[in-house]
C-alpha cells in the first residue's frame, strides 16, 4: 500500500469490500473510507483520489491487481463511458442482493424504528431493454475516448446519444443501447445518419447553436410508439422534410411530435408541443386501466415493474371498498386510478397542473368517477380544512420524489390520522427520515423492496404503517 505525494494521492492495491450509497464501490485505507467508481466488491486495484475530506476519499480506479469472482462481463460496447447502467460488472442477483440490503439499513440506521423481517425484493422480469422512454442529445462534437483519439476515430464527427456525466457540453455518441425495445435504435440510428447525410446542423452545447436539440423515443406496452423532436431554432423545410422522411420509414410510430426550444436549458414543461403526425398522446393499460401519456407526462419508465409495483401498494393498503383514500403526489393519477375501484372514493394532490389535467384525463376515459384531483404545493393544498372538506383518510399513498416529504406535509398526515399510510419512495434515506417522523404514532408493519432499474443502484421501496 502506497501513497503518492501528489495532493490528491494514488492509492495502491486497494481491495473492494463493498458497495456504498449511490451504487459507488467501498474500500478502507488507513482507517479512512474510500468511495470508488469503476469497481465491485472483490477487485483489488489503484485508487487516483479525485476528493479528499477529512473522514473520506473519493476516487476512480485507475489499475487493477486482482478481478474479483464476482465479475460479469458488461454486455454493451459503450459500458464506463455513457455513465447509464453502471452496475453491468455486477451479476443481477448481487444487484438485488446489495440493493435490499441498502433499504433495510437505511431504514434501520436513518428511521432508528423498529422495523418487521423485509420481504424478498421483486426482481424485474427484464433487466435489458426494460424502459418505456428515452431521451437523446445531439451534439456537433461529440465526446471521444482516449483511444478513439490515438486513432483518430470519430474526430471532428457530430454525435447523437447521452450527456458524460457531470460534464453538460460532452455527448457520447450511442452506437447500441440496451435499454429500451425495438424500434429505439433503428430511430435513433436513422435520424442520425439522415441528419449527416442532409447536412442539418447539431446542436453546440457550449455556444448554444444549432438545429437539431433533442431526440425522446417512447414505447407503450401497448405497442404505441412516441417520437418527439426538439429543435432550437424553426427551421420548417427541414424540419417537414426531416420528419416526413422518418414517418415513411417508420409508418410504426402513432405520435410524432416537434417542440421549438430555444432557451439555455432542454426542460419543455413551459414550451408548446406540436403534433406533425398521428396523436398527441401514447396509451399504457394495466389490468385494463388505460392510461394517456402525453409528451410531457411522467410515466413509470418500467411498465412491467410499475405494475408489479402498484400492486404491492394496493396489497399493502388492504382496500375493502368503503375507504377514503389519499394519494399524494399522485402525478398522473396511475395509483389513484388502479385503486379506484377497491375503496369508496380517491383524493389526488400533485404540484404540477398539468399531471393532474391528465389525471383527471386518465379516469374520464376509463369511466372512473370515484376520484378528485387538485393541483398545487403539497404543504399547502394538504390543510385540515382540506381534509375537513373532502373527508377525514383511512388510508393515504404517498409517493414523494426523491426529497422525500416537507415537514408541514408530516405534521397535517399525523393529525388526519389515517389508519394506514402506504409510503413508496425512490429514495430509501429520505424515506427513512420521513418515517422517524410517523414513528410515534405509527408502526412499520410492512416491507419490500422492488427493483425498477436493473444494472443500477437505484431500487424503490414500499413499507406500510400501521396507527398505533
């Protein structure tokens, strides 16, 4: 074991041990933790610091000794570079086994409540081409690797894939992707190749010029299929011939879709959407509950495990038909909806006006008349004068983004006083925060853990309280 005397050290030979939060492998030098990227538990290798603090070191591994045995090998050419998937070196079922582990600690450690047995995590049927959407950038100079520039690959060329991370202006131009049903690729590689062919101009990330901004692709379980453009200037020739030429080759796709975004940032929640070809809308179904997903529309990204998900938190809410249910941050109303018809009636609140529009969208068409929508912030829609209006809960959903529940919105749940709350999360810490708080007047009486993202250290986590 060796230092450098460089101010960010080299540490030499360091062994792996276990991974951390936020999927970063975990090793110990000198009684100092140390957070490494491009590692897994078992490797032996050469640590470069890139942060140094006084309890930890962070850093990249830059050599390796030994590979551990419980090394895969990543099955996609772009593994390391595009920053996705960063858990392929690590077989499925030690993913699943590392991300429980994460939910019961963070629970444990962070919550300090008493906690049930964890049941199993729910695996994901599909841990390949298991996402419904995603979103590509073009760039005029895309990112190159060390040894495509000894080669002088790609030099100079455009590129059409996802952002480097922690870099805003570096794109990897995206070959393969193993992460989204056909015909993803095929798009994305047709679009590329005519843009190129036709001389349209990609968009410079550092000057804020360009033609062509953003590429989404959105597949249905039902079979729709969503292509929206994103361009930063109104270019009309090009942009008909453009979008004229894909619907020809792809007669597939039921929406294709163009927003004109000319602002510093990709976000088009504040930007109109135009329609060029088919609807302005895909449809997802579960149990014959259909769902309308606009381009703007949040969506589980995995359909299949969504499923799986919603029905853990209907298991867990134990409907039996005469329950006044709350959902909070419902979204587009996908819980609100697939519980409807298990209780007496659904109050939905979410922040975004929008969502609640297509909520409301979503139980129109399913002759759903059991629910209520109502948008603004959360802590300040959810009153006791609210309850007092629309009726006390017997049970509330909550499904928080990653930031978990403010304070106020805790305080108004413990005086509702629900007689079960179901908490889904994505983040299991702050979760845990948020349940520290319940704990006086709740018990934990339910766990799971269910695994959305396959091949990263993301993992949900559903547990049921009971009032005391």
């Amino acid at each position: 074991m060796g230092k450098s005397r460089n101010k960010k050290p080299l540490l030499l030979n360091v062994e792996i041990t276990d991974v951390a939060a936020e999927g970063k492998a975990l090793a110990r030098v000198d009684d100092r933790v140390v957070f490494v990227n491009g590692a897994v538990p078992g490797d032996i290798v050469d640590v470069q610091v890139t942060r140094k603090r006084t309890s930890y070191y962070e850093g990249d591994a830059v050599a390796f000794h030994k590979y551990s045995d419980i090394r895969v090998s990543p099955f996609c050419k772009h593994f390391g570079v595009c920053g996705g998937c960063k858990w392929q070196s690590i077989p499925y079922e030690k993913q699943l086994e590392y991300k429980a582990r994460e939910v019961y600690n963070n629970l444990k450690r962070i919550g300090k409540v008493e906690l049930p047995e964890q049941m199993p995590i729910l695996a994901s049927a599909r841990n390949q081409k298991y996402r419904n959407k995603l979103e590509f950038t073009f760039s005029n100079k895309r990112w190159l690797t060390a040894e495509q520039m000894k080669s002088g690959e790609g030099m100079g060329q455009p590129g059409l894939g996802f952002h480097i991370p922690g870099l805003f202006d570096k794109v990897v131009d995206i070959d393969e992707c193993h992460l989204q049903l056909d015909p993803s690729d095929a798009i994305r590689k047709w679009v590329r190749s005519y843009a190129i062919e036709h001389n349209l101009e990609f968009f410079d990330l550092r000057t804020q010029q360009g033609f062509l901004r953003n590429l989404t692709i959105r597949t249905a379980s039902t079979g729709d299929l969503m292509v929206l453009f994103s361009f930063f200037r109104d270019d009309k020739p090009e942009r008909e011939q453009l979008l004229q030429n894909l619907l020809e080759a792809f007669p597939q796709i039921t929406s294709l879709m163009y927003v004109i975004n000319p602002k510093a940032n990709d976000t088009i929640g504040d930007l109109e959407v135009f329609t060029f070809a088919g609807n302005d809308h895909i449809m997802e179904e579960m149990e014959g509950i259909k769902f309308k997903v606009g381009p703007k529309s949040f969506y589980q990204t995995n359909s299949e495990q969504a499923y799986e998900l919603y029905k853990v938190a209907r298991s867990f809410a134990d409907l039996k038909g005469h329950e006044v249910v709350y959902d909070l941050y419902t979204g587009t109303g996908t819980i609100a909806n697939f519980v409807a018809k298990h209780c007496q009636k659904v109050i939905g609140i979410e922040y975004v006006p929008e969502a609640i529009e297509d909520a409301k969208v979503n139980s129109a068409i399913n002759g759903i008349e059991n629910t209520s929508f109502y948008a603004g912030d959360m802590k300040d829609v959810l009153s006791m004068d609210f309850i007092s209006a629309h009726g006390v809960p017997d049970v509330m959903i909550v499904d928080p983004p990653r930031a978990g529940m403010h304070e106020d919105v805790v305080r108004t749940i413990l005086s509702a006083a629900p007689k079960r709350i179901v908490y889904v999360s994505c983040n299991s810490a702050t979760q845990a925060r948020d349940i520290s708080m319940l704990d006086a007047n709740y018990k934990v009486t339910k766990m799971q853990p269910v695994d959305m993202f396959p091949h990263t250290h993301h993992v949900e986590s559903v547990v049921c309280l009971d009032r005391r």
